[in-house]
C-alpha cells in the first residue's frame, strides 16, 4: 500500500472518567470480591469504567473495553515504556469523542497478539495514541468490540467479572429483561425513553456505550431537537480540555425526571447535554450514549450474535443519582507526573472560584500526599471529605487552594 496516511473511522466515547490508578497493580487484589467470582469468569477492574488484565505481545497491561471501539488501540506512554518487537508504522488520525481536531498518531500495521485470560486474538491496524491524559496511568489501552462479535457476554458490575459464551442458551437468563437493540455499523443502539421533565420526554436509541463513564450524555442535535436549553432551568455547565480523543468539550449537566429502558425505570437520573459541534457528541444519527452509571445498576449480557441486551436489577440498583462532589474533574497521574491532573470544571463551582484551574497538578488533599490514595479508596475518600485544601503545582510553583465540598446542583 503505498499511501502511508489512514484516516480510522471508529467512534471512541470515552467519557466521564473522575481518576485513574497506578499501572500494572496486580488487578486481583484490586476486585471487589473475588470469592464471589466463578472460576470460568475472567476478573476486571470496575472505576467508572472496564478495566481487563490483559496481554499485548506478551506485555501485560489495563485495557478499557469500549463497545464504542472497534479492535485494539495502546497508550503511547505504555507503548514507549515497554519493550515491544519492531513494528511497521503508518501515520494517521484517530477521531472521538471530543470538539477538537482528531489526534495525529502512529498505526502499528503488523498483527499483534491480544490475551485476556485465555482467550487470544490478533488483531492489526492498532492506533498508538495520548490515552492517560484523559484517562489517568492505570489504563494502557482500549479493547473493542472486535474480539467479541461471535460471543455472548456477561458482566457482573458489583462482584467485577465478565463470562464469555458461545451461545446464550449456557446462561440461566431467568429474571432478566430482554431488550432488542437496533445495529448501525457494528454499533449497537438501545431503545430508550428519557423523561426530561412534566412535558418534555425522549424516545429514541441510545449507542450502548461501555466507554462512557456517564449515565446518559445527550447529543447537541438531540438538545437542540427538544429545545433542551431552552426547557432546562437547573443546570450547570462543565468545561473539559479532555472529553475525548478529540479533546475538549462543554456540555450541561441536570437532573431528569427517570428513563425507562425496556420495564426498568429509573428516577432523578443526573446526565448532560452537550455543546459540541464536532466530535462524537455531535452525531444526529443517535439521541445520545447509555453509559456505566445506568448500566451499574444491573447484570448485564450483551448477545452480540443476536444484538440482545439483557437486563437484571443487582445490588446497585436502588443507588442514587448523584452530581459532583468536587466541582472538578482530574485523572490520577501518580506514576508519570507525580499528581492528579485537573482537567475540567464546573461553571461556578467552589473550586472554580477558589481559584482552581485545568491542567493543574495536585500534589496533596488536606495534607495527604496522593499517592496514598488508590485508586480503589479514591470513592469512598472524597464521600468522607467535607473541605479540601489543595496543594497543587502550576508553572513549576506550589499552591494552596481551599474551598468546601458542595455538590454542584
């Protein structure tokens, strides 16, 4: 092939992400129960999003699945810290998520092995791309759909673990809900109704989107398709430098009366509208993404054979909806830069108006330094936390930043 640019024509949503973790931590201590994991099962690691213990070349890393993607795409600083074979390179782009330019990146052309547990792929054509600064050091990488597109999937949220089937008939699938979905290019679209509020309601497909962080993330043609700025009185906007591949994005969040999906409804679901005009977000062929807020709440099996999706209620199901904590949004950056990075805000937020700016390093939260917060103890950190003094790095000089913990609506 003598051309030597490529232009991937893939959708990576990868939304929502409030931190990382450290790469390569041994991901069976970091389960949430592995007695309750069937020994079939193949653990992951559940932080905002899917996390395998997988192998690339023999190289063992953290893969985000997204069913947004399609095969294989590596972080570039894990690419570069690790001793991989030579590969042939092409130059291209990678589009995503985001309203910026798509990012210019490196393609590895060769086949390159792919491990989860036993299950072995290879798969070619693999974008080397700025991946931890959106979502922190723990993830090395994403894996698509790919691999799975002849297997019936089932995910365990609450006790972190994934089964694979070849046929769905191997499942006990008493007591699930069977929701037909609609596929468009190899993406699966669920029928969904949101419930803005008394008078606005939404009934349109969602892209099932494990990549997405969020609960429900609204396009701008469908925002503006029902008048969502204009109907939506309580709401606070969100600025990110990395909403994506594709950088940043601003959007609206709000709470919305429920959403029903199949007999399933759930109430006072916070999600958000976007502003972008470009980028994933901006697409008018979807109302928007199902993310991992709502679909925590259940057990889940996805018959990618069948475009099934089913759904049980699970331990998480009552939780509720809540918004930011923080005011801010950072991923957890304690093995390449020795912080967290800041790198979005909400619009009049206590940490907006102390003073607290994107691409800001924090060094230490209330006089603990960061690396003696993991990734698993981050969640439950913030929730005990009511004021927060900051000792951040910004244009190689330290700061103090201090304000009091209030959830933004």
């Amino acid at each position: 092939m003598n051309k030597k640019i490529f232009y991937i024509i893939i959708t990576i949503t990868i939304l929502g992400c409030s931190g990382g973790s450290k790469s390569n931590v041994s991901l069976q201590t970091e389960t949430a129960d592995t007695a309750a994991i069937p020994k079939d099962a193949i653990p992951i690691v559940y932080h905002d999003h899917i996390y395998f213990p997988s192998q690339v070349d023999s190289i063992s890393g953290n893969f985000l699945f997204d069913t947004g993607a399609d095969g294989l795409y590596l972080d570039s600083t894990f690419y570069a810290t690790n001793r991989f074979r030579k590969f042939k390179f092409a130059n291209g782009t990678l589009p995503g998520a985001g309203a910026g330019k798509p990012q210019k990146v490196l393609i590895i052309k060769d086949t390159v092995s792919f491990t989860i547990q036993n299950y072995d792929n290879n798969l070619s054509f693999i974008p080397v791309f700025l991946l931890k600064p959106i979502l922190g050091d723990f993830a090395d990488g994403i894996i698509g759909r790919e691999p799975f597109l002849d297997k019936i999937m089932e995910i365990n949220y609450f006790h972190e673990y994934i089964r694979l089937h070849n046929d769905v008939s191997a499942i006990d699938t008493s007591g699930y809900e069977r929701i037909s979905m609609k596929k468009e290019r190899n993406r699966l679209f669920v029928p969904a109704t949101i419930h803005i509020n008394e008078t606005v309601s939404i009934q349109e497909y969602l892209l099932l989107d494990l990549g997405s962080g969020g609960s429900i993330d609204i396009t701008s043609p469908t925002a503006d398709k029902y008048k969502l700025p204009e109907e939506i009185t309580g709401k606070i906007s969100y600025f990110t430098k990395y909403g994506g591949i594709s950088g940043q994005s601003s959007s609206y969040y709000f709470r919305a009366n429920s959403i029903e999906i199949g007999k399933y409804r759930l109430d006072n679901v916070t999600m958000r509208y976007t502003e972008d005009k470009s980028g994933a977000l901006s697409s008018d062929k979807h109302a928007g993404l199902l993310g991992n807020e709502v679909l925590e709440r259940f057990d889940i099996i996805i018959d990618f054979k069948k475009n099934d999706l089913y759904f049980k209620p699970n331990s998480n199901y009552g939780k509720p909806f809540d918004f930011s904590k923080l005011g801010f949004g950072y991923v957890d950056r304690n093995v390449t830069m020795d912080a967290w990075i800041v790198t979005g805000l909400f619009k009049g937020s206590n940490a907006e108006i102390a003073g607290l700016e994107i691409d800001d390093k924090i060094i230490s939260i209330n006089g603990i330094d960061i690396h003696d917060i993991s990734l698993k103890k981050q969640s439950d950190f913030w929730k005990k936390t009511d004021k927060a003094s900051l000792l951040i790095m910004r244009n190689g000089e330290e700061k103090r930043i201090e304000f009091d913990l209030k959830y933004v609506l």
